[in-house]
C-alpha cells in the first residue's frame, strides 16, 4: 500500500505525535512518497467501464509509475462545476467562493447562505475570518437564528412598527454598516489515527489565536503528561498568558471521554481546581485521571455553562456605592499593566471590594442553587440541604446508646 503527499504523512504541531503516527503507518507497510505528484494515469477498459491501472507520479525531475488497484483521493475541497452553475445562473456574486456579507446575505437579499462555500465580499478585507476558519456549529446556530428572528411572526410585526417599508432589501443596504460577527466557539479534531491511537485537538479560532499571540506569549505554560507511547497517553494543556485554557490535545490507544475534555476549554486554570498550582507540585501525573475525579464533575454538566454566564452579568452588573463595576475594576488594572500580571495592589484592591461584597453574595446564592438544582447529578458535592439533612440524623441519634456524644477532659 501506498500513500502519496506534497508534505508528510502526518503533520502535527506536536513533534511526539506526528513521530508516534509515523512510526505506525510505517510499522503498517504502508510506504509513503513525500513530495511527489500525481500528473497522469493509464487507463484501461474491461467489458463495462474503465478503471485507472496505473498512476504517474513526478517529483521534481524524475517520474515513476505505480500500480493503481483503488484511488482514494483527499485533495483539497474544491466547488464541483454543478454547483458552479447553479451559483452563476442564480446571478449570485461567485468570488473563488460564495460572497456573502455578515448577515449571512448573498448579493441576492432573499437568498442566504454559510459554511465552507462561502466567504466575504473583499471590501470587508476579511479573508482570514471567513466561515471555513470558524467552527462550522456556532455558524450554522447564527444563521439559524438570524432566519428566525426574520420569519418570526412576531418579530415581524414589532419591526413593522417601527418601519412601515421594512424588507429584506432595506436589511440588505443597512448591512453594509455591520461588521464581521465574532465567533468564538474552539475548533475541534477528533479522529482515529494508524496504529489505534485516538486523537483530540482543540484550539481557538483564527481571530484570538492571533490576539492571544500579539502578546508576549513568554508567560505561556504547557502542561504534560505521559507520551504517545505511555500505557496513560499523552495529554497536553496549553495555558495562555490569562491562564485560560487556549488548547488542548490529545492521543492515546485507550478510550477517553471526549465531551468531557472539551468542556475544559475555555476555562480558567482557577477554575479546574487549581490546576496549575497542582501541576506545578507534582500532584497531577495524569492528567485524564484528574478530570475524572469527583470534583470535575460540575464542569461537565450543561447548566454549569449558564451558571458562568449568570455570574458573568453579576460582575457586569454596578452596584448603588461605586459606579463602576468590578469587571472595569479588572480591566482598569490590566490596561495599566500592559496586560500583563495584575499588579499586587491593583489585585488587593479588587479582592477586597469583592470580600462581603452584595457581588459575593449574589455569586454565592448562584452557586448554591445550582448544586441543590443539580443534586441528583453531583451527589458528591455538599449542598446546603444535604448538610442540614446531615445534622437532623445526627439529632435523631443523639438519644440512641450507640451514639456516645465526645466530651472534653479538662484538667
């Protein structure tokens, strides 16, 4: 068997991987040609079809001929002439893709579209954000919901009181105005690789892989554990200079729980229950068993994302004492350092506004309604009512013989 490539056979960003997977196709027979391309083939005819018999390789100056019994080939995505047509004959703007604007809006206001077909009119000079850099889910729920809030009867009739010759056409001119919509949702690689490795990649989108590099990435941390070769696989966590997860991937021969590890993304080391100081102490030799633990538990639960965004306008929110909120408070400090480290005073400053704060109060209450909501869920976490159920057994034993209450031997 035979797999022909312009670049390696495998390439990934971490160098023990692409070595693991390599080593396997070539432990597999598979004989790989780097760098050739394929130029022509020789076809032969049998009794109903032809069938290609031999391929015609060249690399550089020199050609070769091989033996062809099936052809799969993995080029680039192109647009098929079908498809071509079609676009052309509906009068739609065809730019070596769809063009359309940020409402998702071909040239044609009653004609949408999104994906990987499509990308923006250059006038936006947006070529690096189009939908094929973004993750294909979180664009196609935008568009979903741009679609609802124009076919909504009652969005509707709320926009037509405000404008008697609203259309889709007059939706279409002020779009000129919009910017490109934000998607913020990782990109994701999942997939079964030679040698029984299963492998998992998640990484931001193209726009904050760029901001997040514009800074110093000298603060930086990758946390390892294992290898490709280890009997517990290789996990590596990329913390960015906020101390938020930025990547994570991830190879091993074993079953892993994928939903599980995608959900760390995103998140605050803090909040993976000081990861890194744990790392950093040598507590943490595998990284899959961690989250495993019973503590991780609520991250992985789907309410836990509506609880962040709950605490999230808590801390937007301003309070009758200061004008400001705390979130402007953080801002405020990291403008003035650079962003860079918080400095230790502007830190003192904003935990003690926070300590006793009605913020404190707030987050706290929101926490404990979601454990108790939750409890079914997350038994191993002590709510409020498990601990006040805890203490009427213990009263009920109290007259019991077996329960001898601990007293204090004074001298």
């Amino acid at each position: 068997m035979s797999v022909i490539t312009r670049r390696k056979s495998f390439k990934c960003h971490v160098i023990q991987i692409e070595e693991a997977v390599t080593n396997a196709i070539d432990e597999a027979g598979v004989t790989v040609l780097s760098g050739w391309d394929l130029v022509d083939w020789v076809l032969e005819e049998d009794e109903n079809d032809f069938f290609i018999e031999t391929l015609i390789l060249e690399h550089k100056l020199e050609r070769k001929e091989l033996r062809c019994d099936v052809l799969f080939n993995f080029r680039g995505k192109t647009i098929n002439l079908d498809t071509f047509l079609a676009i052309c004959q509906a009068g739609l703007v065809f730019d070596e893709s769809l063009v359309i604007d940020p409402e998702f809006r071909t040239n044609d206001p009653f004609i949408f579209a999104a994906g990987t077909i499509t990308k923006y009119s250059r006038r936006f000079y947006a070529d690096e954000l189009s939908h094929k850099h973004q993750n294909l889910v979180e664009v196609g729920e935008r568009l979903g919901k741009k679609l609802v809030d124009i076919l909504e009867p009652k969005n509707y009739n709320v926009e037509k009181k405000h404008s008697s010759t609203h259309s889709p056409m007059t939706e279409a001119v002020s779009a000129l105005d919009a910017v490109i919509p934000v998607f913020r949702m990782p990109i994701i690689t999942y997939c079964k690789l030679p040698g029984g490795f299963i492998y998992l990649n998640e990484h931001a989108v193209l726009i904050f892989s760029f901001v997040f590099q514009h800074f110093s990435c000298s603060q930086d941390l990758f946390l390892i554990t294992g290898s490709p070769v280890s009997e517990i696989g290789y996990f590596r966590i990329h913390l960015n200079q906020f101390e938020t997860v930025e990547t994570i991937t991830c190879l091993s021969k074993k079953e892993f729980e994928i939903e599980n590890i995608i959900a760390i993304w995103g998140k605050h080391e803090t909040l993976l229950n000081d990861l890194k100081l744990r790392f950093k102490s040598s507590t943490i030799p595998d990284l899959y068993s961690y989250f495993r633990e019973p503590w991780a538990a609520a991250l992985f639960l789907d309410r836990f994302d509506c609880l962040r965004v709950e605490n999230r306008a808590t801390l937007l929110s301003s309070t009758v004492v200061c004008g400001d909120t705390l979130i402007d408070d953080c801002v405020k400090a990291f403008v003035k350092s650079k962003w860079e480290a918080m400095r230790p005073e502007d830190r003192e400053k904003i935990e003690a506004r926070y300590a006793g704060s009605v913020y404190q109060e707030e987050l706290e209450n929101s926490l404990v309604d979601f454990l108790q909501y939750s409890e079914s869920q997350l038994p191993m976490y002590a709510n409020p009512r498990f601990i006040r159920n805890l203490l009427d057994e213990v009263e009920n034993f109290k007259g019991d013989p077996l329960f001898r209450k601990r007293t204090s031997n004074s001298n």
